[in-house]
C-alpha cells in the first residue's frame, strides 16, 4: 500500500471502512466463505480463514454472520459460490494498479473493471502486466510512537524479513505471507498491537503524485474500491494532499 504519509494513509483507509461499515461486511464475508471452501471451517488448521475472522471481528461482524458464512461455504447450508479473480491496470501517470475481486459473475465483474479504468483515466492491462512491481508478504503497520527496537527485535526473532520506520513515525513490518499469523502473535504476546496486519501486495516502488494528478488517481481508486465486487485495490502511487 502506497502513501506520501504511511499514517495518513491507513488513516484515509480506516476511515473509508467505517464510513461504509456493510459494505466491509460484504467483503469479509466473501473472504471467509473462500478461504474456509478452499481450507475447511475448522479455525485450527485453516490459517486463511483465521485471519478472516479476526477481520470480521475488527469490523464488529455478529459471530452468527461469521458461523452462517463458513457453514455456506463448507456445504452445511445451500449459497453462493464466489471465485477470486485479479485484475491489472494503470492508472494516473503509468502507477501500477491491482484490483483483486470475488465474484459469482466474472463476464459482469471485467466489464464493471474495465469501464471504471477507461472511465477515470487508466487502462486495464493483461494478466501479470503489472504484478512484477509488487511483493506478496505480509504486512503489519504500528501506529507513531510505538518503540522502534521492541517491534524490531519480537519481530525479526519471530521471522519477520524487515522492519521499517517511515517519515511520519509510523513502523512498517514485512514478513513472508505465511509468517503474517506468527509474527503478529509474537508481537501480540510482547504488547504490541498493531494497527493493520494483513496479507497484501507491497509495491516495490511508489511513483509521487500531487495536486490535480494525485486527485484523478484517488478518483480511480475510490471508484474501483466502491465496485461491488473488489476486496481490495494495490497501487504504487504516493499521495500527497
């Protein structure tokens, strides 16, 4: 996830989240019913589906909601059979763009994608013909002020992969996808809460952007994020207000 102020940007992202509270819950939803059809609805050993549920439940999803999701997927109750699905693009200025989706309709998932790109600015590209500027890992933000070398000593000894602190004071860990689980709990378990943790796709590189340019791409993206069929949007553009 991109940003000119790593904070201001989970801020932004948080913000967004809770102004549109059912609309999270769609999407968490869709996640728990995936990950627990291709893992099983059994906490314990599906790793997927445990970090699902610890959305739902940062979102104040009612746990009946979470059971009745893993309960469809796992062929207890009759539903909807979603599939996951990306998308690449360009936005504003050539920034790289992904829009992972779920669906039960990809032919109208693409076209609602692709009038979005053309509409706002941006092109859809081919499959992969941006993904190589980003890293599949796992993510964990901590808000400024929380101490530098506590997160940075739990983290690299529960196999994190680095740990960096931004401009704004705000403290970045990056671990491998399958660490994500690990490494939170070892930092949990010293006091250490994190902001976000989640599995993501980190670019490699951020293109800046300000004024009527940074404008148009958080256009594109605001309108990619409300399609009903996105789960989440990756970029590599940093924004300044």
């Amino acid at each position: 996830m991109a940003g000119h102020s790593k904070w201001a940007n989970i801020q932004h992202r948080k913000g967004r989240q809770d102004e549109k509270r059912q609309r999270v819950w769609t999407r968490v939803m869709r996640e728990i019913m995936v990950a627990a059809r291709m893992g099983g609805g059994d906490l314990g050993t599906n790793p997927r589906l445990r970090l699902a549920v610890e959305k739902a439940k940062a979102a104040n999803m009612p746990s009946e909601n979470v059971k009745y999701g893993i309960a469809k997927a796992t062929g207890s109750l009759e539903g909807v059979h979603y599939e996951e699905v990306r998308y690449e693009g360009y936005g504003i200025g050539g920034a790289a763009i992904i829009v992972d989706c779920m669906t039960d309709n990809k032919v109208r998932t693409v076209a609602e994608v692709r009038h979005a790109f053309s509409k706002h600015g941006g092109n859809m590209g081919t499959e992969g013909s941006v993904a190589f500027q980003f890293k599949h890992c796992g993510q964990l933000i901590f808000a400024p002020g929380t101490s530098e070398d506590k997160v940075m000593e739990v983290a690299l000894e529960a196999g994190a992969n680095d740990v960096i602190t931004h401009d704004d004071g705000a403290i970045e860990v990056l671990t491998p996808y399958t660490a994500l689980e690990a490494v939170k709990h070892a930092l949990e378990a010293a006091g250490l809460k994190a902001e976000l943790a989640e599995v993501t796709m980190r670019a490699d590189n951020v293109i800046e952007m300000s004024g009527d340019e940074a404008h148009k791409m958080q256009k594109l993206l605001d309108v990619l994020e409300d399609l009903d069929d996105t789960q989440e949007v990756f970029h590599n553009a940093a924004l300044s207000e």
